[in-house]
C-alpha cells in the first residue's frame, strides 16, 4: 500500500513539474522573446524551446512512465503499448519541428548550424530518439517479433530511453544558457549577472526540467514500481495473435 501512495506522490509531483516547465517556457517566449511566427524571424525561433521541452522533456518523460502506472498493471498491455508508442511519436513530431523552426531561422540569417555543444548533444538526443521509436515499433508492436528479440530488446530499450533524457535535459539547459547570454551580452543592461526577471524565470525553468527529469528517472529506477511481466489478458492476446510468443514476458 505504501508503495502505490508513493508512486502516486511522484507521479502527481511529475504531472505538475510537466505543466511548471510548459508554462515557464510559454512564458519565456511569448512575454518577453515577443511570441511566436513562422517567417524566419526570431519570432520563428521562438517555437524552437517551446517545442523541444514539449517533446524531448514533458511528453517524452510522461511517456515514459506509463507502464508504471498501478491503474494499467491489471489490463490488457496492448492498449498501453499503443499508447505510449502514439505519446513518443507525438513527442518526436514536435521535436523534429522544433528542429526546423531553428534551422530555418539559421538560414535566414546566415548563422551556422551545429556549431556548439548545446547543438551536439540535442541532435545526438534526436537521432537516437528516432532510432528508438523505430526500433521500438519494429520489436515490441510487430505480432511477428520473435520472444527473443523482444528478450534482447528490453533492457536496451530501458537504458537507451533513459540516456536519451538525459541528453535531452543536457542540450536543454546547455540551450537556455545559451540563449541567456546571447540576449544579455557584455555591454547589454542589464547584464546577465543582474538577474533580470528574464532570466530569472529562465532560470528556474531550467531547475524544473532538471527536477522533473529526477523524478522520471526515480520512477523508472524504482523496482517496485514496475509492471508485472506478464498479466493473464497478456497472454491471452499473445496466443491469440501468435503462438509463438505465448511466453513472452515484455
């Protein structure tokens, strides 16, 4: 009983450090970057940290817990599955997005593309984000994956899932620095060391994607909070679909 009170304390802790870190980053860009465009303006840039913390840090780490949830340990696996592949494509369309908000507005300004460590570490984080849904899809969803592969699969999965947060809070804090210091620059006033209340809050948005990146990893670390591996309806749906896979424990 414990146990279940104290996922439930986290998982509500993540669901509001989700909307502190959307609404923070709305903030940032509507109120004091000037709002949104798409017209290779720094209007167009703005969609850039907006997307990409909707994407690679709020629907990304959400998706991630789902199979956590105690409500779905009872059901069918199948449902979930689809659901969490849907949150993570969804979460991979408005990175891939936000992407070519930022390099369009690069090109318009003749600006170099992938220059600085934020650039690197957050298309590190994109392509092995789309290499994973694909490789997720292809092992977990297709009837015809083989037991073994799908054995094999798993703890990959896991790892990758979780460095692929992990990179992706990186190349967002790397980024909100980043663009702190291009705003406030030396001769700028008032300077960045001031602690305007522009970078106050983009401050503190950078703690609540660090924090809201501790809790997921603390959930998905937690042992108790796993899914059993294999519910009566899993197996149901299994030999229904495919005998071979009958006994599958993913």
């Amino acid at each position: 009983m414990w146990s279940i009170v104290s996922f439930y304390t986290c998982y509500v802790l993540c669901v509001g450090l989700s909307l502190a870190c959307m609404v923070c980053v709305s903030l940032w860009s509507s109120q004091w970057r000037g709002g949104f465009a798409w017209d290779a303006s720094a209007l167009q840039f703005n969609w850039h940290p907006v997307l990409m913390v909707a994407g690679l840090i709020v629907l990304y780490g959400n998706g991630a817990v789902l199979y956590r949830v105690p409500l779905t340990w009872g059901q069918n696996k199948l449902p979930w599955k689809l659901l969490h592949a849907a949150v993570m494509l969804l979460a991979l369309i408005l990175s891939v997005v936000g992407l070519c908000a930022v390099f369009d507005f690069h090109n318009a300004q003749n600006t170099p593309n992938l220059y600085s460590v934020h650039s690197w570490v957050g298309i590190i984080a994109m392509a092995l984000f789309a290499m994973q849904w694909a490789a997720g899809a292809a092992g977990f969803l297709l009837p015809c994956s083989p037991t073994p592969l799908r054995a094999l699969l798993k703890p990959v999965h896991v790892w990758v899932g979780g460095t692929i947060l992990c990179l992706s809070i990186a190349a967002c804090i790397s980024g909100i620095n980043e663009k702190l210091l291009f705003v406030f620059k030396n001769g700028a006033s008032p300077t960045y060391a001031d602690l305007p209340a522009e970078a106050m809050l983009a401050n503190v948005l950078g703690v609540l994607i660090v924090a809201f990146g501790l809790v997921v990893l603390m959930i998905l670390s937690n042992r108790e909070w796993q899914r059993p591996d294999c519910t009566p309806a899993d197996m149901a749906y299994s030999v229904r679909i495919n005998p071979l896979v009958q006994e599958e424990n993913e």
